[in-house]
C-alpha cells in the first residue's frame, strides 16, 4: 500500500509493506516480503533491504537500510540508524543518532546521541549525551543528561546522575537512585552508589562512595 508521492517508488516484487507520506519507503526493494510500515513525510526512505520496522513520524527512521525490527514513533525519531535492529523510539529525535541493537528510548531526545546497543532511557533528555557505551539505564527526565561514556550507570530519578556540561560524565558503573541523587557527577567519577533525594548531590569527581538516605554526602 503506498499513498504519496515516490512511496514505495523501489520495490518491484514484494509486499507486505505500507507507505503513507511524501517519499516513504521510497528506496525500498527487500528481496523480501517486507513487512514494514512507515507513515509521515520522508520515513523510512533510505530503507533498502529492512523489514520488520515500524516508523511514525517525519523522517522517522529515515537512514535505515537494512535494520530490522525497529519501531520508531516521532519526528526524527532514530532517523540516522542504519543497521540497527530491535530499537524502541519514542519520542522527538528519540535515538536520533546511528545506534546499535536493542535499545529504549521513550521521550523526546532520549538517548539522542547514542550510538552503542543495550541502553534503556525513559524520560525527556534522558540519557542526552550517551554516546558509545553500553548497558545503562536511565529513568526520569535529565536522567544522565550529559553522561557521555559512562558504561554500566543506573540512573533513576529527576536529574538522577545528570552531570555538568563542561566536565561531562565518563565514568563508569555509577548508580543514583533519587531526584537529583548523584546530580553533579563529572568526569572520572566511578563506582559511586547513592540512593535517596540529593544523595551524594554534592559528589563530583569522587570514586567509590556509597551513601544512603535523602540529602546523604552534602557535606563531601
């Protein structure tokens, strides 16, 4: 089912797939039945040999060319994946740079600049900065927001770990459980643990603390 200019222009023997917008689907020719759905101006349309994917939005999904099993919901939403497979989206610019495989993000801008697999982000501006790593979650708006290569971080709470922009978060294995837990994390900080309201708020650049209880380490 195409609907609109240059939907579906490509494929010349297979189906299964629906395209509604201006140049949807546009380059798709899967050599497959290709079960894929793209609607909004401009989704999906470098998509070549993709199927499985699920795109909502404009431009949503744009740079896919083989991914699979993708769904993306929003404008711009995992618009520069190529490869990436079984990535969740939801959201403005939600996953909008080249990511790998299984990633979440629900809210606008989450994991935005993520470009590794495995990450989990829910919130707006969630886990922003993220780029190459893999295995963290972040949950509440600005959770993580300027965490960049910080592997294996939970951070769950508004602001939870949102880090500062001239000294970003690369540290590794940090968990901030709490609104604004662990809200001033930089640079080299690792392996801290606080959980509770503005636990360890005050924490920059330290390593191993663990601190427990609602404004715990503000004297650090």
């Amino acid at each position: 089912t195409a609907v609109g200019y240059a939907a579906l222009a490509t494929e010349d023997a297979h189906g299964n797939n629906t395209a509604i917008g201006w140049s949807t689907l546009k380059n798709l020719n899967a050599g497959a039945e290709g079960n894929n759905t793209a609607i909004g101006s401009d989704s999906g349309r470098n998509m070549n040999t993709g199927v499985n994917n699920t795109l909502v939005g404009f431009e949503s999904g744009h740079d896919i060319s083989s991914g699979t099993g993708n769904t993306f919901l929003g404008a711009n939403a995992g618009d520069k994946t190529d490869d990436g497979a079984n990535n969740v989206a939801i959201g403005y610019d939600a996953l909008g740079a080249n990511c790998g495989n299984e990633n979440t993000a629900v809210g606008a801008s989450a994991l935005s600049s993520s470009t590794s697999a495995e990450n989990t982000a829910v919130g707006s501006g969630a886990g922003f900065s993220l780029t190459d790593v893999s295995g963290g979650v972040f949950i509440g708006q600005h959770a993580g927001l300027f965490a960049t290569t910080a592997s294996n971080s939970t951070f769950v709470g508004h602001s939870a770990g949102q880090s500062i922009t001239n000294n970003k978060l690369t540290g590794n294995d940090n968990t901030a459980v709490g609104t604004n837990a662990g809200l001033l994390l930089q640079g080299a900080a690792t392996q801290n643990t606080f959980v509770g309201k503005g636990s360890g708020q005050a924490v920059t650049v330290g390593v191993k603390n663990t601190l427990l209880g609602s404004r715990s380490g503000d004297a650090l």
